[in-house]
C-alpha cells in the first residue's frame, strides 16, 4: 500500500463518518423557543385567524374552506394559549377571544359578529 492510498482511505473514512454522523447524534426532543420568537408566532397565527375570519364575513372566502382553514389554525393557536382545560370548545372559545383582541386593535373588531 502506498502513502496515497493510505491517505485517500483515511479521507473516505472521514468523509462516511460525516455523512453517517446524523443518524448517530440523539437530539433533544424539546427545543426551546425564545420568548421573543413564541410572541412573534403567536401574533402570526392569530392575525391568520382574524384574517381568515374577516375574508369569511366579507364574503371573500366559501364555508368550506373557511371551516377547514379556522381548524387549521385554531389547532396551530392552541398551543399559544393556557391550558387549564383540555376541552376543545374551551380553546376555541379562547381563540375567539384573542382574535377579537386583534381585530379590535386592528379597527375592524366592530364590523364583526361572532356567534359563539
């Protein structure tokens, strides 16, 4: 064996262990997220439902589609709000909630309805 082939083996050697390193390093299943990042989606996903809800009440968006997108995102927004009870209806309503806040500091709170 020549000093080349030594040295070409011991880089391919390196290189496998690179590219074979990922399957090998266990990752930490909880990541934080930084206060400001968390706000930061948080604002995102309820400004999406006030948005959605706006286009719904303004005829812009069929039913179908608005039903399937507010669960979407209600399911997204769950996770930024407290949970004290599990109850689905609860969150939604909490939800609800917290869209109206935005639409209400946005100015257009007033033109809507909510049933709930």
């Amino acid at each position: 064996m020549t000093d080349t082939e030594i040295f070409m083996g011991v880089i391919g050697l390196i290189i496998l262990l690179l590219l074979a390193s990922p399957f090998f390093i266990k990752r930490n299943p909880t990541i934080e997220v930084p206060v400001e990042d968390f706000q930061d989606e948080k604002e995102q996903v309820f400004m999406q439902l006030s948005e959605l809800e706006y286009d719904y009440q303004m005829g812009k968006l069929p039913e179908r589609d608005y039903i399937n997108t507010k669960s979407e995102l209600t399911s997204k927004a769950s996770k930024y709000v407290s949970h004290s009870n599990e109850d689905l209806i609860e969150i939604e309503r909490t939800v609800d909630i917290e869209i109206r806040t935005v639409l209400k500091k946005s100015g257009v709170g007033k033109e809507i309805m909510y049933e709930k």
